[in-house]
C-alpha cells in the first residue's frame, strides 16, 4: 500500500525526535515559526533531514535518487515534509 504524505511526514518527524535533543527540535520549530521564506526548513541547521525523509521513503520501496525517481516522487516528498512541518513535527496525532 502506497503511505500518504500525513504517514510520511509522522515517520518522517518521529526520525528527526530520535535524533535531534528535545531543545534542538524546539529551535527548529521556533526558527521555523519566524522564517519567511516558506522553501526554507531550520531543521537543515541542525542536521541534513533530508536523509531521515529519505529513509522513509525507501522503506515503501520509493528511491528518490533513483534514475527519474525525483521526478515520480517529488510531489509526495514536498507534500510529507510540507505536512511535518506545518505540525512542527509532531510525532504523534
């Protein structure tokens, strides 16, 4: 079964609370909160979150850095990071 962009962003969250301390994912939130530029994610300060999407996406059997990969999964990429942050990365419902 193909995950939604809300399972992908919650596995995708629950990734960067396992490896960021609980003050660090306050800040990204909060850099977040006052940021202007709506492309720009303040998790990337802290780490390279794309890795952690990344993973997600492969344990669905989606590889986005496969030949035209990005092409077939780009849209559900910024989808699931759009909804994680939107919900400041919450890891549950």
């Amino acid at each position: 079964m193909k995950p939604t962009a809300e399972t992908l962003a919650l596995e995708f969250s629950q990734g960067l609370h396992a490896y960021l301390t609980p003050e660090k994912m306050s800040e990204v939130v909060e850099r977040n909160k006052n940021e202007a530029d709506p492309h720009i994610c303040h998790s990337h300060d802290f780490c390279d979150a794309n890795v952690f999407l990344y993973d997600v996406f492969k344990k669905y059997g989606m590889d986005p850095a496969a030949k035209g990969g990005m092409k077939k999964w780009a849209d559900l990429w910024n989808s699931a990071w759009n909804v994680a942050k939107a919900n400041n990365f919450r890891v549950s419902d």
